[in-house]
C-alpha cells in the first residue's frame, strides 16, 4: 500500500470505521503506539489507530534527540534496561532508520575541580560502554570506540568550554534528527503495511473490545470494535484504562542558537555539582541550534496538553551548563523551552529519577492492554511486547514479529544514502524519499528556505501536508519542523505554512 498519510486518506478510512471490527485498536499516535501500529500490520493484522491530537504530539517530541546506549542505567545496576537500550539503538542505526540516527560523539572535558578518581571513573564508564555497544552486535564502523581527548581536540569540539587543558575522553552515541520525524516514519511505515492512522480522532468509552472514536474535526462518532485493544497513550494512559497509576516525571530543555556556543560538534557532558552519576548536557542540533537539558522533576496534578520548564529548572540548566563555559548563558540566549512528562508508573516514594525506566504492560480484567514506561530508544521492543502480550491473552494467532529488521520509510544503508541525489540536509530528514521533496515541488522557487535563518523549505512543507498526515499549520511548525521551538520562527514560517494548505493539491 502507498505510505502517503492526508486529509483525502484520512476521511476515506474513517468511513471504512463502519465496515467491521478490526483485529487491533491502538490508542495513542506517540511512538510506542505508532510502533505497535506497525508491528501488527506488519504481521499480517488489521490495524486502527487512533490519536486524539496529531502524530507525535506527546511525550514523543519532547526527548532530547538521543538513541542512547543506556550508559546512564549501568551505573544504577540496571543492566538488563542498559543491553536493551543497547541493542535497540543498533537496531535503528543499522537497520531500520540509519537516515534518521547518526553517530554524535558525547565529549566530557576534564573540567577544573576534576580529581583524577572523577577522571577514572568517566573512561571506566565509557569503557563499559564500548562494551555494551559490542555484546549488542553494534559494528565500530556505526559507533567508534571511546577515547582520551587532548586539549586542542576539546577546544576543537566544544570552543567555549573553560579550562579543557588536561583534555578530556569522547564516547560515542546515537542522536536523532528529529523524534517526531521518526514518529511521522514509523507511522507512514504502519500505514503502508495496511494500518489506518486517524489522527484527530479521540478514544472514548475504551474497553477490551473496542471503542467510540470521536471525529475532533467534525464532532462525528464512530463504534469500532475489536479483538484486541491497547491503550498506548502515554502519559493519559491513567485516562484511558481504570487502574493506572502513574508517577510523571518532567524532562526540560533549553533551546539555545549556536553562536552561544561557539560552534559546539560535539554533546557537551557538565556535571552536576553535589551530584553523583547526574550531567547536564549540550547537544547540537540541525538548523544551528543547540538544546541543553535535562531535568527530571515530580509534576503531580491535572496532565496539560503541552507541559512547560519551570522557571527553577531554567536557572539550574543555565547555571550548571555555564559553570563550563567562559561566557555565562542568560536568559536573554535563550531562543525557547520545551518539556516532556515521562510516563512512569508509580511505585512509591523516593525521587522520580530513581524510578526504572523499564516499560510494563498491564492487562485489565476485560483484556484491554496498557503498556507504559520506558524510553524512545526501546519503542520496538515496548510494541512488540505489547503486542505479544495482547495476542496470548486474547488467544490470537498472527505472524511473527519482523520490526527488527523492517526498514521505514526512506531508510537505505549508509553507502546507499550517501549516492542519494540531494542535499544532505534533506536526507538526514527524508532518507531515500529526499529527491522525491524537491521533485514534486514542481517550481525551484519552493526549493528555497521559506524565511532568515530558517533552513525549511515550502517543499517540504507541502511534502508534510500531501503526505506525512498534516492537518494544520501547528501540525507543520511544531512536529513536522521544529521551527515553533523558536517564538520567532514561528511568526516568520507562518505565511509558508498557511500556503502550504492552500497549494498543497496544486
């Protein structure tokens, strides 16, 4: 089936909702829901999902970039967690997304204060490291080895870092272009396989055997019903399913140009003063940006919609990241903020950092499944243990399980990627399908960035309405770009992404 998601195949579908139940009903259009998506249609399963707000509109776009070998959860004892992560991270950069995951060093500097134990125990770490990536079957040719830095390489990396003068140690890891784009990929990936992606479309009256999908465009309703429902809805996962307790935890960023840092090409590791085993990072980012972060704080109470850094989180990241640098960032440096609320199941006291990352998949009564926790780099394996879980409950059969080695959407190797006949840029968004953007623009003026400053084209602004399910201007400038980071960017792209709409069937 064509892979192409809009407003045309959207209203088609939603009228087959009235056809039959369906095999698998999915509810939620982050990542892990997009994943189980996929996982079941490409398993040879009839498959509806269902997202109330657009792909990608959750915790799924606030992460920070990063595919991370699960180096951190080591040092916790959480090994089984760190190997998963681990292997998944290959997964993605081998196989399934090698357009969209790319190998960025991670640069701790031996930073004044350092002792020599705090030294040794940074290589020890990165050591480990090497090792995960190797018993994961990661090849050194995606990810080099970690070593010793010297002071020059540091300056080289990270060009406004203080001290630097006893070098420092590089590992390596792997970051995305963007998260909603891989959400978007995964999605487009389901939908050619045959599942029915239906955003603006809110789960409601949700049991083990289906549910009442509201139209939110329109206000119409449809029944669907279902042999196997799963409620992979995040953090309103408590909303949907009777029983789940969950704990959130909000991870802050801040959204910094990179002439704050000097031209920064590597992630930036500061540790956190009185701390053990936690950092605050820099990580550079496409469209000359840089994101630093990351916080981990209890956010009790009522969900919102679009969670925002409070204004002790922005003074700790602005303070911890400047200890580091030889011009202290401000608040007038920023260019914006974004939060995320993890989904983490409540099991008690203590701080929601120490809570395990690990997923967990829940099984109600009336056999409607839950799974929640968990973190971006290990999306396949929480929809392919979702999915298991759900088809052994319910008794179904289905083929087995083929994501690990599934290609999305404009994946190709390395080697293929780079004989790909369009900017780099482009490729690093749309992998194979990048000459394709150009292509069907049609006009070279719409080859251009659409503003100052902003490397979007109105190509790729058409492209995300014709065919990867935008819906509204927000659609385009929040998840399909990322422009809506930066207040300013927003007003600029504003008039491209309106004509966007109104030329996009031209």
């Amino acid at each position: 089936m064509n892979s192409s998601l809009n407003a045309a195949r959207r209203a088609r579908e939603l009228a087959e909702l009235d056809t039959g139940p369906v095999d698998v009903l999915v509810i939620g259009g982050g990542v892990t829901g997009t994943g189980i998506a996929l996982d079941a249609a490409s398993r040879g399963l009839s498959v509806v999902l269902a997202e109330k707000h657009d792909l990608a509109f959750g915790t799924s776009r606030w992460s920070s970039k990063l595919v991370h070998g699960g180096l951190r959860y080591l040092a916790s004892g959480g090994l089984g967690i760190a190997h998963e992560s681990a292997v998944e991270r290959g997964v993605l950069m081998e196989r399934t997304a090698p357009h969209l995951v790319h190998a960025m060093p991670q640069l701790v500097p031996l930073l004044p204060g350092m002792t020599s134990a705090d030294a040794a125990m940074v290589r020890a770490g990165f050591l480990a490291g090497d090792l995960l990536r190797a018993t994961a079957g990661t090849s050194r040719h995606t990810l080099p080895r970690s070593r010793r830095v010297t002071s020059a390489e540091v300056r080289r990396l990270a060009p406004t870092i203080v001290g630097g003068e006893c070098g420092g140690h590089v590992f390596w890891d792997g970051q995305l272009t963007d998260d909603a784009r891989l959400v978007v990929a995964i999605a487009r990936t389901a939908a050619a396989n045959g599942a029915r992606i239906l955003t603006r479309c809110a789960a409601e009256q949700v049991t083990g055997n289906g549910a009442v999908l509201r139209d939110t465009l329109t206000g119409d309703t449809h029944s669907v019903g279902a042999r196997l429902v799963i409620n992979a809805a995040g953090v309103w996962a408590g909303q949907v399913a009777d029983g789940i307790s969950l704990r959130p935890s909000r991870g802050s960023h801040l959204v910094f140009s990179q002439r704050s840092f000097g031209g920064l090409s590597a992630g930036l590791t500061v540790p956190v003063r009185g701390e053990r085993n936690r950092f605050v990072f820099a990580l550079p980012a496409p469209g000359d940006r840089v994101y630093v972060g990351l916080t981990d704080e209890d956010a009790p109470g009522d969900v919102p919609d679009v969670p925002s850094a409070s204004d002790a989180e922005i003074d700790f990241l602005l303070s911890t990241m400047s200890s580091a640098l030889t011009t202290p960032l401000t608040r007038d440096d920023l260019l914006g903020t974004y939060a995320g609320l993890r989904p983490l199941l409540d099991t008690g006291g203590g701080r929601t950092s120490d809570v395990s990352r690990k997923h967990a998949v829940i099984t109600a009564r009336d056999g409607l499944v839950t799974v929640v926790g968990g973190k971006l780099t290990t999306y396949r394996r929480m929809a392919q243990d979702a999915l298991d879980t759900g088809l052994a409950a319910r008794g179904m059969t289905a083929g087995e399980c083929v994501t690990k080695r599934l290609p999305l959407v404009g994946a190709a190797s390395r080697q293929a990627l780079a004989d790909v006949a369009a900017p780099m840029r482009l490729v690093r968004r749309y992998g194979t399908e990048a000459p394709t953007v150009f292509a069907e623009a049609g006009d070279p003026a719409l080859t251009e960035p659409i503003a100052d400053g902003i490397d979007v084209t109105a190509a790729e602004l058409r492209f995300a309405v014709r065919h990867e399910g935008a819906l509204d201007v927000e659609d385009l400038l929040d998840r399909r770009t990322r422009i809506g980071l930066a207040a300013t960017g927003r007003d600029a792209a504003m008039p491209a992404a309106k004509e966007a709409f109104a030329t996009a069937d031209h």
